[in-house]
C-alpha cells in the first residue's frame, strides 16, 4: 500500500457502526468514506455527521472501487457472506463478532479467508483495552511466575430488549464470546468447559429460551483454570474486571470511573463517580487502537488483529457454554 489514506466504508449504522465510524474519523491514515445501512435515514443521519456519501445498496461497496476496506457492523447473519464478498473484491475487512451464529457455516469460508490475499480481522477490541494489555504484557513478561488462574467478570448495566435477545443467538455467543476470546488470549486454546446458567430476574430473556445468569468454568490445554462471571444486569454499571492469579502475585484490572475524585464527608467515606455506563464509554479507546492495528496491518502485510480463526474458537467455546449450560454436562473441545 502507498501512503494514502485508507478509504473505508462502515456497514451498519447502529450503534456499532457509529462507534466505527467516529473512530475512522478520529483516526490517521483512515478515511470515512461511505455507510451503508438498509434504513435510509439511519445511513444519510450517519454520513451527513462526517459529510461523507451514503447508500442503502451493500452491492455499492463492492462494485464501485471506491473503498480499499471494510468494517461490517451489520446483523451477524450477513458476516459470513460480507466477507466472502470482501475477499473476492479484493477488500480488506474488520467484521464484529461473532464471525457467525452457526460454526458449520463460519467454517465454510475458513479455507477461503486462509488464501485471501486481503486482510480478514475480527473485531475483539477488548485486547486493546489499555488495562487488560498492560496485564496481558506482564503476565507474559513473567512478573506474577507461571499463570495459574484468570477471573473475567463481565456484567452487563441492563438487559437488552427482547427483540435483540431473540435474534443474539444468546448470552453466550452475544455477551460472553468477548470474554472466551481474552480467556484465549492469556491461556490459549481451551480444553474443556463447564457452564452453570440460570434466569435470575428477567421474564423476557427466559421466554427466549436464554439466561441472564452465568458462570463459566474452563481449563486450558496446558492446564490453566479460567473462571467466567457472567450477567445481563448491574444496577451499578458496566461491570468489568480481570484479575490474573500467579505463583508470585497477582494483577487486577477494575473497573473505570469517568474521575479518579474520591469524596470524604461525615455521611460517606471515598466516594467515587459512578462506573462507567457502557461498553460505548469504557472501550472507546480500544476501538480506536483496534482500527490503528487493523491499518498498519494492511499497509505491513502483518496480521496484527484477532483472526478469522479466533472467531470460530470463540464461537465454538459459546456453543460449548450452551452445551453445557442446558445440559450440565463438561464439554470436551475436539
């Protein structure tokens, strides 16, 4: 690649697709340079923020040669086949995750994305995150010994409506497969999982056929323990640690407050601001070195972002949290 901006096309304009979007803008060497959504308004809002042409015909990206990427943030049924059509078109893509909500079908392109002379990454922005890379960098860089034990708290400030929850392909697969994929990047492939669920307060998310409740249990290859916790509800916000157990010590990350301001008074003791309220606040800027890495990437020829392959083990590990879940037996990963 020369160095010219990257001309980028956003798929999707939720609320993913305008969190991509504004990352794109805020970002060197990336270009904003079309959205596509079905919903006419929803696509002409989005582009008109950043000036930008917009479409309601996905077939536009890929025969107009007016993009060198793109980043899929529509309904994880079309991923799949936006990819298959990215590679033919000789496109660079970042698709969120998860890759599909079936693993047969993720895989039939498996074969396809391993030859593909363009760029395939995933978009597990979590890895990003400032506080869990500083710790992923010191457990590898030895300072708590071997690695013994990793607990991934991850709650959710409120459950989604029912219409989403019907066609998230479930907790595990929606929520938690951000969770197996850091799971994957501190211990490595996984052995076997254990899933105790539960619907603990929501009629909605049960009459789905889901849960809203969840511990995950699971043991690397070399015999690693993680542990999952898991929720659609936190009255007090968006709940997200890590903490990683060693033979020599321990390192935590917790959760983020908009100030690091404590309040003293004779009715309250180091009070903080509240949590951060959303994945949009607490992640921003992982979504930002997300798309940094996902450029130089290309321009490199490196694959500096989850792959292809990450996907499908994330989304074999939910299918195996689901597994286990229903049927409270410990599945085996092949």
């Amino acid at each position: 690649m020369t160095n010219k901006n990257l001309r980028i096309g956003v798929i999707g304009a939720g609320r993913i697709g305008i969190v991509h979007s504004g990352s794109v803008h805020d970002t060197e060497g990336a270009e904003l340079a079309v959205i596509v959504d079905a919903v006419e308004e929803s696509a002409a809002k989005l582009a008109g923020k950043y000036g930008v042409k917009h479409t309601t015909n996905v077939d536009d990206i890929f025969t107009k040669g007016d993009v060198d990427a793109i980043i899929v943030g529509s309904p994880t049924p079309t991923h799949v086949d936006l990819i298959s059509r990215a590679i033919d078109a000789g496109i660079h893509v970042l698709c969120e995750k998860p890759v599909d909500l079936d693993i047969n079908r993720a895989n039939t392109i498996s074969e396809k994305v391993k030859n593909s002379k363009t760029n395939v990454s995933i978009a597990f922005n979590r890895r990003y995150d400032p506080n869990f890379a500083a710790v992923h960098a010191r457990v590898a860089a030895g300072e708590i010994g071997k690695l013994e034990q990793l607990i991934l708290t991850s709650r959710d400030p409120g459950e989604p409506p029912r219409a989403y929850i019907a066609v998230s392909g479930g907790i595990f697969r929606d929520q938690v497969i951000h969770d197996f994929d850091i799971a994957r990047f501190f211990v490595g492939d996984i052995a076997e999982v254990s899933t105790f669920a539960a619907n603990a307060f929501s009629s909605d998310i049960k009459a789905e056929g889901d849960f809203d409740t969840a511990v995950t249990n699971m043991r690397s290859v070399d015999g690693k323990l993680v542990s999952i916790v898991s929720s659609r509800r936190a009255v007090f916000g968006y709940d997200q640690r890590l903490e990683a157990f060693g033979e020599k010590g321990m390192l935590q990350v917790s959760n983020l407050t908009d100030t690091s301001v404590q309040s003293f008074a004779s009715d309250h003791t180091a009070k903080k601001d509240p949590f951060m309220a959303f994945f949009l606040e607490r992640y921003a800027a992982s979504y930002r070195k997300e798309l940094a890495l996902f450029i130089e990437s290309i321009k490199t020829g490196k694959q500096l972002n989850p792959t292809y392959e990450d996907g499908c083990k994330a989304l074999i590990l939910a299918d195996a949290a689901t597994e286990s879940a229903k049927t409270g037996k410990v599945i085996t990963i092949k």
